[in-house]
C-alpha cells in the first residue's frame, strides 16, 4: 500500500511538472495552417537540456519547427537564457550547432541571425537578464537518430559555447527536458508526413 502511494505522489509530481511547462510555454506542441501557402506547420516551444554539470539544467533550452513544404528537414529552435552582470557579455549570438549522435559529431551552421531580447535590467544588482534565440536546419531523418540515440550531445556555439546532453529525459528534480516533448513533435509529423507520403 506505501509503495503505490509513493508511485502516485511521484506521478502526480511529474505530471505536475509537465503542467506547469505548459504554463510556462516550455515544450509546447502546436498544429496550424500557413495563411500563404496552405502549408501544415507544426512547432514545439523550446524546452529544457540538461548538463551534468549544471544540475538544475543550462540556460539553453531546445524546440523544432516543420513544415510540409520541406518535409525532408526540421529547423531546431535554439533559445538562450541569461542573467549577467552590465559588464560583462549579456547575449549568445548563435553560430552553429554542434551534434554528436553515438560520438559521431556533424556541424550545422545558424540558418538566420540570432534574435535578441533584453527583458529587463536590475538597477539595485545591475544585473541585464536577457535572452537570444535562433535556428538550425537539420535533415528530418538526423532528428530521428538523435532521439533513437543511446547517447546525443549538443554544442550550441556563439561568442563561447554550451553543452548539453541532448538523450537525458529528465533533470534531477524530474522536469522532462526537450527531448520529451519533441518525441511528442515528431508524433504529429510523422503522422502529417504519412498523409502526404513522406514518411521516409
């Protein structure tokens, strides 16, 4: 009886933490229509990656965006959080992604400049917190190894760089990381590339 009171409590946290990334806008899936072209487009909000030697994760976080206009590629969304010090660099302009799939490493570079945003600025601890986002085009097909992959690691690089392992499903307090709700991305597109017969 103790033992399945302690697997619902521990349920209902996960769940918990699911639902309030949700409300946060973390991971979440979305279908449309583009008004131009009639393409489906369907997104994940970036997520949390975890480093090993961040415990509570980095201030990287990991989406998608996909379109059936180009249904043999995804572009991975890239968003950086920060909080620093006016003195120092407030921003990561993204250059490329890095992505090492079982250890084999293949390059990606930024496919359009780094968006970036100052949310507020501290004036008692002078400190700016800020955010950057941008994208990488990747084959549709290297997605797919990368959540099959026993161990994936990314390296998004700009003025320095940020590792995270991109196969950990959950940091340690339990909150699932990006490469859950992008499982849940691909479900949606794989079933919109089988209605268009660009399932391989």
């Amino acid at each position: 009886m103790h033992a399945r009171w302690v697997m619902s409590a521990a349920l209902l946290a996960l769940c918990g933490c699911t639902a309030m990334d949700h409300l946060a806008g973390m991971g979440v899936v979305s279908q449309g229509v583009s008004t131009v072209d009639h393409a489906t487009i369907i997104k994940v909000s970036p997520n949390a990656l975890y480093d090993p030697g961040h415990t509570p994760g980095t201030p990287l976080q990991l989406g998608a965006r996909w379109t059936s206009d180009a249904p043999q590629s995804v572009a991975l969304v890239l968003s950086y959080q920060s909080a620093v010090s006016s003195d120092t660099p407030t921003i990561e302009s993204f250059q490329d992604l890095q992505i090492s799939i079982d250890g084999q490493v293949a390059s990606f570079p930024a496919s359009k400049p780094s968006d970036i945003s100052s949310s507020f600025h501290n004036s008692v601890s002078h400190t700016i917190y800020t955010s950057s986002r941008g994208e990488v085009s990747i084959p549709y097909a290297l997605l797919q190894r990368m959540v099959a992959a026993k161990d994936c690691w990314l390296r998004a690089t700009g003025a320095g760089y940020q590792d995270a392992k991109f196969s950990t499903e959950h940091l340690p307090d339990g909150k699932p990381t990006a490469i859950v709700s992008i499982r849940a991305f691909m479900a949606k597109v794989d079933a919109a590339r089988a209605g268009t017969g660009q399932a391989h």
